[in-house]
C-alpha cells in the first residue's frame, strides 16, 4: 500500500504519549484559518512510499519510544489515506509499538472504521464548539467531529482533545464551557490540551499566495493558557484503555 508523505519527525514529544515518530501525511479537506501547514492540504503533494518502507525508517528508532512512545500519524488529515495507516500500524503492532492517531475527525467510513481497530489512541481536534464557527474558520462540520467521538467512545479508545486557543476569538470561559459540555458525556477522553496560537506558518501562506485568514490575530499568550486551564473539566475517572495500561489524566 502507498500513501503520501508529507514529511517525518523522529523524536516527537508533543504528539502522543512518550516520545514518537510522527508521520505527517499529504492532504487535507479542511482549511482551517489557523493551519501551520498549508502545504499539507493538496492531495497531490508530497512524496510517495509504501507502508513497509516507511515502517523499516520507523524500527530503527524503537529503542528510543521506551514503554509509552511510540508512532503518530499526523496530517494533513490522516483519515483521508486509512488503508495505507491501517497497514501501517499493523506493522508496529507485529512489533509491539504503540499507535497514536491525530486527526480532526472528519471522516467516518468502512476503511476507517477499520484503521480505527488498529489505533490504541486518539488525538481529536475539537477545532470549534458550535457548527456556525466550525464551517466559518475550518470549512468543516462539527457534527462530523462529534460523530467520530461517539464512534471513539464506543469502541473504548483513549482519547485526548485538542482545541487552539485564539485570542479574541475562543478565550472566554464561557467557550471553555461550552469545549466541556460537549466532553461531557465521553469518559474515554484522557487528556486535554489548549493549545496557543502562533503565526511561525505566515511565511508559508505568502510563498504560497494564500491569504492568512487569521493574520488580524495577535499571537496566544502562555498566561491565557494558564487562565483557562483551571476551567477544564474531564467527563470521567481514570480511564484504562483496551489495550491494556492507564494513561494519566492530565490537564
């Protein structure tokens, strides 16, 4: 099975539990207002290889994922190559290597039903809470995403939300509020995360002639993070995985 890398990073340490290899795929059908990564969004785009070839890279660095790392396939948006994902990961997992999912959650279908019986956890992006939001700065659905949870919950698989915290636009804690209520009923959600707004990816919109929605912004400062932190609140007790180990809660 091919798939299409975007590019690779070997020692990540914010993308999943421990220290990972994180693949970033080609190819994204959202185009959220706020992307680091606009190159990532055509199709077409970067490097193809297989599924083996690209675990044979990812081996070499297993003595280094200790108990908790491992991989994370990233985007773009990885559920739009789920056969080559599914692959692999059920080549880590012929090896014992842990896998980690990040994702916006707006694909839902046979190949990734089945992708998701190879994932022992989940990053979802709650990019917004209301529909009239996720449509205006991702172009995507809500709906799709809070779907895609139930479908998390259902199957027990560890999850942590992600949401990035603009300054002026989702800062309030009423907007925290509103990131719980939808939490609320999913006691598989281990974790979340607030995550601050940069402008790094400013250069790469004007090499690429697209306009950064969200240059109007000012940057998300660490002590707006600090505020709303105390806010959140997770749906349940300490939740332990079906494959097995307690992932801690964290905030």
């Amino acid at each position: 099975m091919m798939g299409r890398i975007h590019s690779v990073e070997s020692f990540g340490s914010v993308d999943g539990p421990g220290i990972r290899y994180v693949v970033f795929l080609q190819g994204c059908p959202l185009r959220c207002a706020y992307c680091h990564n606009p190159d990532t969004w055509p199709l077409a785009g970067g490097t193809e290889m297989s599924a083996q070839e690209l675990f044979q890279k990812i081996r070499r660095y297993k003595p280094y994922f200790g108990e908790e790392g491992g991989v994370t396939v990233s985007g773009g948006e990885a559920l739009l190559q789920p056969e080559f994902v599914r692959e692999l990961f059920l080549l880590c997992h012929s090896e014992g290597i842990n896998t980690a999912l990040d994702t916006s959650g707006c694909v839902l279908g046979e190949a990734v039903l089945a992708l998701l019986e190879e994932t022992d956890t989940v990053l979802l992006d709650i990019k917004m809470t209301t529909e009239e939001a996720y449509a205006t700065y991702t172009g995507g659905s809500l709906a799709a995403t809070m779907a895609f949870l139930q479908e998390l919950h259902r199957r027990g698989i560890p999850t942590w939300v992600r949401q990035v915290i603009v300054e002026g636009l989702n800062d309030t804690p009423e907007d925290i509020q509103a990131l719980n209520a939808l939490m609320a009923p999913y006691d598989n959600i281990v974790k979340v995360e607030l995550l601050p707004f940069h402008k790094l990816c400013r250069s790469k919109y004007e090499k690429l002639g697209i306009p950064f929605r969200f240059d109007c912004y000012p940057e998300t400062r660490e002590a707006t993070i600090r505020r709303l932190q105390p806010a959140l609140v997770l749906p349940g007790k300490q939740y332990k995985g079906r494959r097995g180990g307690c992932l801690n809660r964290s905030k």
